[in-house]
C-alpha cells in the first residue's frame, strides 16, 4: 500500500465519522507495532493538507515489565516475549524525530503491581485497564482532548463475530465514543477502513521493522485476554474460509451492523436499558 491510499482511507473514516475538529489535540497510543506505528504515519500525513487544522502528539505506556525480578520474568516466560526485558523504544522515537511528532514515554510499574504484588494469574483485564488509565491521565496532561488508537477493518468485523459467537451479542467496535471516566476525553479510530493485509503491505512496501511488545497477548487480541487471543485467531481463520467461498463476506459482516432492521429484532438495548419487540406490539394493538 502506497502513502496516497493510506491517507485516502484515514480521511475517509475520518470525514465519514467526523473524527477530527479544528483545534484538537490528538494523542496517539504507541505500542511500537505495525497499527499503532502506521497510524501514526497516516495521521502525521494527514495533517499537512486536511482543511481542519489539528495538532499530534504520541504516547507510549511502559508496563515496566524490564524491572521485573529474574524468578518472575521466567516464570512467565510463555506470556512475555523474549526480548521484553531490552524493551527498546529508540527506533519509536527516531521516528518521531523523523514525522515531527512529540514523543512521550509514560513510565509505570504495571508489570511489577500485576506480577510481584498483586500475583495475578489472569492478569489482562487489569492490565487494559491500568494501561488505558495511564494514557488517558498522559494525555490529559498533554492537553490533548482525544486519543487515536490503531483499530482497523479487520479488528471491526472480528469483534462483530466474536462477539455474536461467544458473547451472544450483536455489537461492534466504534469509529468513536467519549470516556466513561475522564471527563472531556474521546477516543478515535482514524483506521476503521484499512484493511490489516494493506498495513502489512505498507510495512512491507517501506521496509519497516517495528518493535515487538513485551506482552504476546496484545498483538493477537485488541481487548487484552488471554482467552480471546485463540478465539480470535479462530475468528480470523472462520472469516478467511467463508471469503474462499463468498468474497464479500467481510463486507457483509461490516456492513450488518450499518443495516440493522430494529422491527425485526426481538430485544435491544439503549442506554442500558433493555426492550423489547412486545413494547411495540403492544402498542400497535391499542391503536
């Protein structure tokens, strides 16, 4: 994928889902990986010609799982990549250096509360949350009012299955949503149209190498659970079968959820608040 379709598809998720105003601040949550990184280069890109003028900034939450005692970084060795404890975030920053985006490592010791103290054994949960904690209080003080995460096509129709296969629920991954707890925060999703196999295209076609994460998990699952990891994966390889058979299923899956009949549905939720399509008969039957 060349840098003209890149910016192409951000901006068109961009306009179609008004995620940008003139005058935001956007932080953008670095994990050092192939979404987060090519992100970063699309928004940068971005800026220099959207009629909305916007300012960037990018943050990286450090788990601190380096200063994990040698008992507990073998422990968990099967959970934490090889080359965790040498957690490099230079090549990040020359990047940075390279796009003229400020660069902020956010150091914390969520490796050493969730492994040493607490000595949690399902420990993903906690771990997205403290990490979500610690880039919203980040890019609070940066002044930022949103944050970018590196979410594309791909992690929407997944989470669509996923989430009808095992969770017996229809719901997607917004394009944006405001913060439950930081007052004034939102959170976009500027890649919800590229396609993963075209951000593996533009690493490839620009032979870039990026960092791996110290935690295997949060490559393979976007919400950070052990469990989901698999089933995702299973996800994946469900998607790419039905696609050998109909190549328009990924955008039929993406689509069901723009096209959703409420009076062919039996219960929804809004607001929190369940309802039902008796409601409605009912009243029907009054008239």
């Amino acid at each position: 994928m060349k840098l003209q379709r890149l910016l192409s598809l951000t901006r068109q998720a961009v306009d179609d889902y008004r995620l940008i105003q003139s005058g935001d601040k956007i932080a953008i949550g670095i994990s050092g990986g192939k979404d987060s990184l090519t992100l970063l280069y699309a928004l940068q890109g971005l800026r220099r010609f959207y009629p909305e003028p916007f300012e960037l900034c990018a943050i990286t939450v450090d788990l601190g799982f380096q200063a994990l005692s040698p008992e507990v970084s073998n422990r968990l060795s099967p959970t934490l990549s090889s080359d965790a404890a040498a957690f490099d975030l230079k090549p990040v920053q020359e990047l940075c250096d390279e796009l003229n985006v400020p660069y902020t490592v956010v150091p914390t010791e969520i490796g050493k509360i969730l492994f040493e103290i607490r000595q949690e054994s399902n420990p993903c949960a906690l771990c997205a949350k403290m990490r979500k904690g610690a880039l919203n209080e980040a890019a609070l003080k940066l002044g930022c009012n949103k944050i970018a995460l590196g979410h594309h096509y791909d992690d929407v129709i997944e989470t669509i299955l996923m989430g009808m296969l095992y969770g017996g629920q229809v719901q997607t991954m917004m394009p944006k949503l405001h913060s439950t707890n930081f007052e004034g925060m939102e959170l976009i999703r500027p890649m919800y149209l590229i396609r993963e196999n075209e951000i593996k295209r533009w690493r490839d076609y620009n032979d870039l190498h990026f960092i791996q994460c110290a935690c295997k998990f949060t490559d393979t699952c976007t919400s950070c659970n052990p469990d989901n990891a698999s089933k995702r994966q299973e996800i994946k390889n469900m998607i790419k079968q039905m696609s050998k058979i109909n190549p328009q299923v990924e955008s039929n899956i993406f689509k069901s959820v723009e096209n959703v009949n409420l009076d062919t549905v039996i219960a929804f939720k809004k607001d929190g608040v369940k309802h039902n399509f008796l409601e409605k008969y009912k009243n029907k039957e009054k008239e």
